[in-house]
C-alpha cells in the first residue's frame, strides 16, 4: 500500500525543521560568544607599556679643568598608558638614572674637579597625567607632562639629557576652527633635568603659556604662522621671570623651506630686573634626495646686564652641543650656522642611516666681539627598536668661555 504525506504536513515540517535549525545556530553561537566587554574592560585591554632603556658614554675636555669626564650612565624609563574610559586615558611613567662611571661633575654629586655632564642619579616620577577628550574638539591633559611648543626653542622636555624636563600643568588644545591650533597651558611646577635632589631640581610656578597656530590657505605651499604669549613667573628662581611676545611663520615648497621667528620679551613678575631684550632668527633649507642643506642666522639681544632668555627651552638643540651658551651673554649672542645632512632608509639590515654636519659662527650682539666658533658632526643608525648615534663637538672659543671637546655613544631601546 502507498502511502502520500498531505502537503500542508510537509509545510508544517519544513517549517519545524528550520526553526529547531535556526535555534541549534542560534545556541551554539551564544555558547561561542562571550559576553559584551564593559567599558572599564576595554580600557584595561587597551593599555600598553611603556618601556624605554638607554645607556650612554659621554666624555668631555675644557680648558681649565685639569682632567676630562668620564661618564658612563643609563636610564630606565617604565609605566603604562590605559585605554579610553568615558573618554578620558591616565598615564604613569618612573625614571631611574644611574652612573656607571662617576668621574664627572653631575652638578649635584660634588665631583667638581671635572666638567659638567648634567646627568644625576635620580629616580623618581616622571610623568602622571589624565587625558580629557569629551569636549568637541579639544584635548584636556592634567598632571605632570610632557610639553614641546613648536621647535623646542622656548618651550621644550630637554630630551637630550637621561631625566626630562616635565610640567604638573593644566593644558587645553582646542582645533574646533579649521586650520588653527590653539594651545594654553597653566604651570604650577617646572621639573628640571636636576632631579629631586638638586636645589635647582624643581621651580615653583605661576606661568602661562599661549600658541596658537593657524594653517594658511596657500595653493601649492605648506605655510603656517604662530603667534605666542609665554609669561613665566618662578618664586624659586625669579631670575628666570618673564614675558615674551612673538610670532613665527614657516612656509615650504618644492623642498625649500624658509622660517622666520620675532619676539619681545621683559621682565614679569618675581623678576628682579627691569630689561628689554630682543630675540629674531631667519632660517633657510632645502632637502633632495635625502640631503638637507640648511643656513641660519639667529639673534638673542642684551643689554649689558641682562639677556634674552629662554629657561624652559631644549637648549641643547640651539647655539651648539658643546652647551657653551645655555645662558644668553649678557652682551647678547649672533650665531650665524649652517649644516648638512644625508638621511637613508632601509639600507641593508638598518632601517635608517644619518650623517650630518653642522657648523656655527658666534659673536656679541651689542659688542661685536667675536666668541668663538664650533663645529659637530653626528651619526644615528636605527634597526627595529634599537637606536645608536654617535656625536662629537669642538667649541674653539676667542676670548669667550674656554675651548671644550665633547663626545658621546649611546644606544637606545625602546617598544
């Protein structure tokens, strides 16, 4: 006997067939699917260390100082940075500095028959901040920081050195107008490369800084003008004071690249000294293939008692390696200089090799009288996380300071 399924039977089949199938998907993909992270897990499983070690050789020779230094010292830089958690991250970060070979004047350990290598044992905090980012537009950074304003030359973090110059401050950076950057920062406290254990280690304040950056609209050219107020008041080091006023513009095209920076400054606040003082540079560069050739001209007035200042800044990276001029002469400095550069990446094992020169020409701004005269060359290799750069520096002086020779290795790791 045969026997036929009614067709509304096979209906009610298929339809149970697919559903107990759809439910067994469905089951077995909320067994497989772990439940929705919470936002504070989110933050947690985005953090990411921070790990950076370095170890240096510097050695130095001055005339008047009988021996040379010799310093062997590293740094271990630790901490971590969290994911975003109602839009705000928190950062931590420790220093620890040793030396490994003592003989130099690290400005506080009392080794005062050598040269000054500015690089004391320290441990300590280096940075802790909160990071706001809720409001449209604007980033909110409170805590001790990490603040470089434009070329380093006014405000910077003294990267040079093993401990860096960081800020407990209140900084606001707003872009809600196209093509403009406004940047305005409270300081309370200035955290030198001296360390904890310096009396110079760290500079109570009530300072202001101001820049403000805008884009110009130019076809074919990038360009940029900044307008800055940076007024500077330290309690602990009022010689330090003081408010300046300028502006810089910088505009490149086809490789060529022309800045040009103007700026007013006197005395503010704790400042002991009623002073005037100037500061103006022009600068011109063109880079090809790899080589950068670069002529400047820079200026910092004084007035015979006084110079133009610039306490916050990477001071390093200006008027020479050999740190000759950290402090403006009171006559005020010309420095007139001039380098060139070949940069290659990813030759053979390393992922890039520079070699530079750089020469400068120094003089008295209101005297004339010459200073002297330096020349350094430098060389910097990275592969992966590894980084070596080797420097060297001459400063032959006429008639200011003394003569000095400096030389450093140094290898750098970092995640």
């Amino acid at each position: 006997m045969t026997y036929s399924t009614p067709k509304s039977k096979l209906k009610s089949y298929a339809v149970l067939g697919s559903a107990l199938l759809l439910s067994g998907v469905a089951t077995a993909a909320a067994e497989e699917s772990p439940e929705p992270k919470s936002a504070l897990q989110e933050a947690i499983d985005s953090s990411k260390p921070i790990f950076n070690a370095r170890i240096r050789y510097e050695t130095v020779s001055q005339d008047g100082i009988a021996l040379d230094a010799d310093a062997v010292t590293y740094r271990l830089r630790a901490g971590f940075q969290t994911g975003s958690l109602w839009d705000t991250t928190a950062l931590i970060e420790f220093d620890h500095i040793r030396d490994l070979e003592d003989d130099f004047n690290s400005t506080i350990n009392g080794r005062t028959q050598f040269p000054v290598v500015a690089d004391p044992n320290a441990t300590e905090l280096n940075r802790i901040q909160l990071v706001n980012k809720s409001l449209p537009d604007t980033t909110i950074t409170l805590g001790r920081q990490r603040i470089k304003l434009d070329n380093d030359r006014f405000v910077g973090n003294v990267g040079w050195r093993q401990n860096e110059q960081t800020f407990d401050a209140v900084r606001v950076v707003n872009t809600s107008v196209d093509g403009l950057k406004l940047d305005v920062t409270y300081i309370d406290q200035v955290n030198r490369i001296f360390g904890d254990d310096s009396p110079m280690g760290r500079w109570d304040s009530e300072s202001f800084l101001i820049n403000a950056n805008y884009k110009l609209p130019i076809d074919g050219v990038k360009a940029n003008v900044t307008g800055f107020i940076y007024l500077l008041d330290f309690d602990s080091a009022p010689g330090a004071s003081s408010q300046t006023f300028g502006v810089n513009a910088a505009a490149s095209t086809s490789g060529f690249t022309l800045k040009g920076t103007y700026a007013a400054q006197s005395d503010y606040g704790a400042q002991p000294t009623d002073y005037s003082a100037d500061y103006y540079t022009v600068e011109g560069s063109y880079a090809n293939s790899g080589f950068v050739g670069k002529v400047g001209y820079e200026v910092l007035t004084g007035d015979g008692t006084i110079g133009f200042s610039t306490p916050l800044a990477t001071l390093h990276a200006f008027n020479g390696w050999a740190d000759v001029f950290l402090a403006t002469p009171a006559t005020g400095i010309e420095d007139l200089y001039g380098d060139i550069s070949y940069t290659k990446k990813s030759l053979g094992p390393l992922d890039l090799l520079k070699v530079g020169v750089v020469y400068h020409s120094y003089s008295s701004e209101s005297t004339s009288a010459d200073y002297g005269s330096e020349v350094g060359v430098v060389g910097v290799a990275k592969m992966k996380k590894f980084t070596v750069l080797t420097k060297y520096t001459n400063y032959d002086s006429d008639g200011f300071a003394t003569d000095r020779s400096k030389f450093w290795l140094q290898l750098d790791f970092a995640l």
